[in-house]
C-alpha cells in the first residue's frame, strides 16, 4: 500500500521533476533544500520510517509499505506518479534502488545509468564476469545455485573460500568456510537452498576502499581510505572506521589507479557516485572485490564532507539533474586528521547514551531509540551511532574509534541480554 501528501506550492513557472527513491532519512538527505532555485522539485518516494520527515518538506511524497522488498508495487506507484506528474530525472543512493532507478529510465526514456551499468554494478557475478575478462586481478570466482555447485568450488580451491549473495550489500550473507565441516553446516543451515549465490577465494589481505564522483564521464572526486577492523567486525558487535590515506603513500596510487581501471572496463555512465573495495597483499598486489556505483555506506558520505567540503550525495543529485554548479575539492593533507568510525548495538535494551564532550567529534549520527532492544550488530553499513573524528594526526583519529566504541558499549548504558 501507498499514500501520498502534497503540500501546495504557489510557484510562476512550471519546474522539472526528479524522482528520488530514498531510502535515508530526510535530515540526511534534504533533497528539497539541495535542488531549491535550481527550477528542479523533487518527488520522493521512500518507506514508513522516513516518510514523515520528507512528507512535511516536500510537495510530493509517497510512502511503499514494503519499499525495500516489492518492486512490483514501487513499478506500479511509479507509473502512476508519471500519468500525473511527469518527471524528467531520476535518482537514488542505495544499493537495493540502482537496478530499480534503471529500468524506471529506461521505460520513461529518461536519461542516466542504464540497465545494462546497472546489473553489472550490481551483480557480483556479472560484474567479476566482466572484469575478468579485462585482465582485473580477483580471487577465483564462481556462480553458485546449488550445493553441488559449492562442493565442486570447494574441491577446485582450497579452505578457506567465501561465499556470498550476488546482489546483497553491507557484508550481509557473507560466509567464511574454513573447513569441509563449516561447508556441511552451511549447506544444512541453507536447506541446500543457494540460488543466487557467488564463491570466491579467500584474499589474506588488507582491505582497502576508494571513493568518489564521476560527473559528465570524468572522475571530479577520488580518495582512498583504509578500514579499521574490517566488514564483518559488526558480527563480533565490533566498531568499523574508515581513515583517508595520505597521497605520498604508494598505495594511494595503486588504488587510485585500479580503481581508475575498473570504472574503464565497466560499461559507461556519465554521472555517479562509487565505491570500490580493494585487498593489498603481503606481496603488494592490489586484488579487486567489488565495485558499486553508489556512494560508501556507514558514515562515508559525512566524512568525506566533513574533511574536504564536499557533500557527494548532493553533488551527484545535481549532476544526475544536469546543474553543474559544484567545485570539487582536491587532495590535500588535512584529509589525514579525520576519520569516521560506525558503532553497532550491544545486545539488550539502550538505556542511554555517553554525553560527547569533545571538540574532536565534527559529526554524531544516531539511528537508534532510547529504550529500545538490540541484538548486536545487523550488517556492516548500518550501525546504532557514527562519528566523524577530527584530531591532531590519524593515530590519535584511530584511538578515539575505539574510545568511543568503549564508551558506548559501557555497562551502564545498557540493560543487557542475560545471554548477550
């Protein structure tokens, strides 16, 4: 089920539309306030949870009961908005809407990423498929839809291997198989039900991101960071954080231009935000993850405003609209005095939260509520509250993540699961 709401706007001339599919709440991502005098008005459509905050700022907002899982309702509500109102662009930031936003462009003709980028971002599968195919170094890869499927990987490679969904994000249903036990147990607990599913080798390796914006075909904005702990630190109820790299550090380049490489060999759209995950090996080599043309989950996006100025959701918004009214920051040193880190719940009810009394702390995102219930951390790219860090040098960055994670995790904060 959907409902709408329209605030009316007295206005002298007709504006052009962008249909938003958000997926963030409205305090995050104003998308009203990014487009105001641009002669652009956007058209939200989102889920229960944010739909007040864009329903009392914007002139046309819908609310999908299951927006995240019913793409035949959202096909349908989009087809009747543009019976009504026309719109001319369309954008998204989230991974589970970038097919979605695709295939509503390509049946109202609407310019953007097409289908065909779309899938290849998107599908794991695809997207290794074809960078293979490009001399891109990865792990041993493979389609997986049955047990068989996984046994035979498991016979060709050797333990450990990983196995996860083609289209999911935030680590969620990634796997480790150390061992032929592990795979057993992982094959029961699935019913034998692994449709969809990719395998790949085990990367012994340091993980690596690389973020940025391409507008009009041209990277504007690039930066690679480094992970503090890694992806799967949220199944441990652990802290993840990210810290920029300094630019005289020869991995700096060797990111900048795998990554540079891979957007070269996927195929071509002209306006988008990306995120690439690279490993960097004892050996110095650079081993491609995955690539997806979205901005970074967690608190990526603040700390990449907080420390050059760029806000890249809202910088994408307006190229995807064709307003090019950015600047777009280049490196400098001061990126290296900031980090964010991302803190998952404990396991039982939040009684409160630490008072921060720092001026360190730039940006605090809290996504939970006082007095509700937990069960420790759900997938990498969500959390329970986010930091953006400012200090004297990134040692003193990374040693506030754990100060922080230390603090909120404290007993007292907490009325923790007996078994938790």
């Amino acid at each position: 089920m959907f409902f709408s709401q329209k605030i009316k706007v007295e206005t002298g001339m007709e504006e052009k539309r962008v249909l938003v599919l958000a997926k963030t709440e409205y305090m995050r991502t104003p998308y009203d306030k990014w487009l105001i005098d641009s002669g652009i008005s956007p058209i939200i459509v989102t889920s229960a949870r944010f739909y007040d905050g864009y329903a009392e700022n914007c002139e046309h907002c819908y609310c999908l009961s299951n927006y995240d899982s019913d793409d035949t309702e959202l096909y349908a509500l989009v087809d009747k908005i543009y019976q009504s109102i026309p719109f001319h662009y369309v954008f998204c930031r989230a991974e589970v809407d970038v097919i979605r936003s695709a295939e509503i462009r390509r049946k109202f003709n609407i310019p953007g990423q097409s289908t065909n980028s779309a899938i290849h971002y998107r599908d794991k599968l695809l997207m290794k498929e074809r960078l293979s195919r490009k001399n891109i170094n990865m792990a041993n890869f493979s389609e997986i839809n049955s047990a068989d499927d996984v046994i035979s990987f498991s016979e060709k490679n050797q333990y450990p291997f990983v196995i996860k969904p083609r289209l999911a994000s935030g680590s969620s249903g990634v796997r480790i198989i150390k061992d032929h036990k592990e795979l057993n147990d992982f094959i029961k607990s699935n019913d034998g039900n692994l449709k969809g599913m990719l395998a790949e080798g085990f990367i012994d390796g340091v993980m690596y991101h690389v973020d940025g914006l391409f507008v009009d075909g041209r990277i504007r904005f690039i930066q690679p960071f480094k992970y503090i702990n890694d992806c799967l630190s949220y199944r441990e109820d652990m802290f993840i954080g990210n810290v920029p790299l300094e630019k005289d550090d020869s991995t700096y380049h060797l990111l900048v231009e795998t990554t540079k490489q891979i957007i070269a060999n996927m195929p071509a759209t002209e306006n988008f935000a990306f995120h690439c995950e690279l490993w960097l090996t004892a050996e110095n080599e650079i081993i491609c993850c995955e690539i997806a043309s979205r901005t970074g989950g967690g608190m990526i996006s603040f700390l990449i405003e907080e420390m050059s100025g760029l806000n890249i959701d809202k910088a994408w918004l307006l190229a995807e609209c064709h307003i090019q009214t950015e600047d777009y920051p280049a490196y400098s040193d001061e990126f290296l005095r900031f980090g964010c880190v991302c803190i998952p719940p404990a396991r039982g009810k939040l009684l409160s939260l630490p008072v921060v009394d720092e001026k360190s702390v730039r940006k605090i995102h809290f996504t939970g509520l006082i007095g509700d219930s937990y069960q420790g951390g759900e997938k990498s790219g969500l959390y329970l509250i986010g930091y953006v860090i400012e200090a004297k040098d990134q040692s003193a960055v990374i040693a506030s993540f754990k100060n922080h994670f230390l603090q909120v995790h404290h007993s007292q904060y907490w009325e923790l699961n007996v078994h938790g």
